[in-house]
C-alpha cells in the first residue's frame, strides 16, 4: 500500500507482534491510496474502521472485505498529476485490537489522605490491578487516539491509575467509617469500584473487565499502633484467656503420653470430619470468569456480535461521541448534548478543594490531598 504501488491492488492486514497494541493505522505515517477493490483481512479480536478523506466510513468485524474507493488502479497515477503524483484521495484504516488486556497496574504514586473516625486523619496507600477492552472502536478513536498511528495499553495505564484512586478516595469516604474495618473488604470492594470506574471509561470507548484491591495501608506508626490494639483485645476478655491456658495445659499433657493423650487423640479424631468440612468452604470454587455479551450503550439490553443497531430501540451501536458531562451518545455533527446542553466540545473542568485548593478529577466527591469532602 502506499504511492509506489501503480498497479497491484492492496492486501491490507494487521498483526501485533507485541500483545500491547491497542490500535495500529495503516499505513503508520499520514494516509495513504487505497485502490478500488483492495482487500481488507480483519482477524478475530479485531476491528478495522476506514477513513476516506478524513471521515470514518464504516466499521469491519473479522472477515475478508473489499475496499471500494475513488482510487481506481493504473489512473489514479495519472489523475494524481496536478498533486506531484500523489493522489488527493487519501484513505486509512485503523485496527483495533478488542481483546482484553491484562495485569495493568494501578496504585497510588503519593498517599491519599482519609479521616479515620478512630484514628484521626491518616494518608493510605493502594495498589492493584485491572484489565481494560475496547468496546466501542470508534469512539475510542475520535476521544482517545486521534491521529496517532499507534496506541498501546501503557499509553493510558497511568492515566486510569489516577481514576481509579480518585474513585478509591470517593469510595473510602462514602462506605468506609475506620481503617480497622478494612480485612474482608477487598473484594466487595473492587467489584463496586470496576462499575463506578467504567463510568469514566465509557467516555472513551472502554471497559473495564475486572478490577482487583492488592492492598490498601495506612504508614507504619498507624499499622504498629493497630497491632497494639489487637494485642490489648486478647487480654480484654479474662474468659478466653482462660480457655487458652486450659487448651495449652491438654497439649503438654497430650505430649508428655498417658490417658490423657488417648482421650485427646480421640476427641481430636472425632473433631477431623467437622475441620475437613470447614476447610471445604474456603476451597477456591470459581470458575472462570467470561467476557459479557455485547449490551446496547442507550438500553442497556443484549444485542447479537455483528449488529449495526439495537433490534430493542434502534440504536447505533458504533458511537462517534459521548457528552463529556452527562455521558449523552452523541450524534456526529452535534454541537450540544440534547440531554444537559453542554458544548459537544467541552471537558468538564477539575474539582477545586475549598480546603487546601488542590485540583481533583471531575465528579471527584472527596479531596485526595486532605480527605475533606468536596
């Protein structure tokens, strides 16, 4: 492909060597001639979009499709005279990669400040992982990639690390009342913030799959001051230290032999069905988690993979553009959002706290810098 080839239709064709290619243009700088009839090969996983003369002109699922453009083989050189040889019917095909993409970092670069209802104010840490997917290749490309020729996972990964500890934060002061509360949160906890980080997301095109909490820490004073404390609560109950000297004295007798240590044997070995039962429920019984279907952006409802447009409302269901305020789909031409008014163009601004006056991420609810509530 490109202004070398006078006669021979094109076979145009994309693999990702590396595995972190979100997109790849083709051809990588500027655009391109894209004869009439040339071949387009789209694998699974992929999504190739055509641009024809600076508009995108429509989307192709995995298959083999031919390319129908203004650039006819062998007189295309010769209409092309009047522009140096170089034809003014310029054409490019963007491919999408739509597989999942795994194990991106997310964590915070400094600590987030949290006012703790029994420690005082505090500054956490978090880290974590995610997987992001392209779900809708076109409007990643108009709000996201632009005219980039290529765009991989690392170009945003610190970017989606920023929202997802925002989100944190907001999440933290809404449900969180002590750090102490913090052991066997983290699950529920991830799965609430992957829905409210895929709101931000869907702005660009993305989802986001999973989402899951490594660790959250406060500084290493407040952890030693949580360990004192667990340390005075074994001692607060006079019963339980009690019942732990009296198991302690069973298990010298036990070892020292005698009737003592067949009694003792056999309790125990009257105890094993109950502790195999209880060991049972903590064994790993997940499956496998699967991708979900294919949902319409507008109502939400299951659509099949190869749809142009919902069979519920009518949606389109490639989306050029979102309204960066209420997240309102977008048609191509408009220059306001139907729904809240907003200027198709313009980003919401950042948060200013009235506290200390740092700047959050839009629709942050609390500060990062000093945990007050914006």
């Amino acid at each position: 492909m490109g202004s070398n080839n006078v006669i021979f239709l094109e076979i145009i064709e994309w693999f990702d060597p590396t595995g972190q290619e979100m997109l790849h243009r083709i051809p990588e700088e500027g655009s391109g001639e894209i004869k009439y009839g040339a071949q387009l090969t789209v694998r699974e996983s992929q999504v190739a979009v055509l641009f024809y003369q600076g508009k995108a002109l429509h989307p192709f699922l995995p298959g083999r499709h031919t390319l129908k453009t203004a650039n006819i083989p062998i007189l295309n050189k010769i209409l092309s005279v009047p522009w140096a040889f170089t034809s003014p019917l310029r054409a490019e095909v963007y491919f999408v990669n739509t597989k999942v993409f795994t194990n991106l970092k997310w964590g915070t670069r400094d600590p987030v400040a949290f006012k703790d209802s029994e420690l005082g104010l505090i500054r956490l840490r978090a880290h974590g992982i995610f997987n992001v997917q392209v779900v809708q290749p076109l409007l990643f490309i108009n709000s996201l990639v632009g005219t980039l020729g290529q765009f991989t996972a690392g170009n945003i990964e610190e970017y989606l690390s920023q929202v997802i500890v925002s989100r944190l934060n907001d999440y933290m002061g809404e449900r969180l009342r002590s750090v102490l509360d913090l052991p066997g949160q983290y699950e529920p906890w991830a799965e609430g913030l992957r829905t409210k980080v895929q709101e931000d997301l869907a702005h660009f095109g993305l989802g986001l799959t999973h989402l899951y909490i490594n660790t959250i820490t406060p500084p290493a004073d407040v952890q030693k001051a949580i360990d004192d404390r667990s340390k005075l609560g074994l001692f607060q109950d006079l019963n339980r230290l009690l019942q732990l000297k009296a198991a302690n004295a069973l298990e010298k007798m036990a070892e020292t032999g005698g009737g003592a240590s067949e009694g003792l044997g056999l309790g125990v070995g009257l105890m094993m069905p109950g502790l195999i039962q209880q060991m049972a429920k903590f064994g790993d019984g997940t499956t496998p988690s699967t991708l979900p279907s294919l949902q319409c952006p507008d109502c939400g409802r299951s659509v099949p993979g190869d749809a142009r447009f919902c069979p519920q409302c009518g949606h389109q269901l490639m989306v050029s553009s979102k309204c960066a305020g209420c997240g309102k789909n977008l048609p191509p031409a408009a220059r306001f959002c139907s729904r809240c008014g907003l200027p198709a163009d313009k980003t919401p601004a950042r948060k200013k706290c009235s506290h200390c006056g740092s700047e959050n991420l839009p629709q942050a609810s609390f500060c990062n810098h000093c945990g007050e509530r914006l």
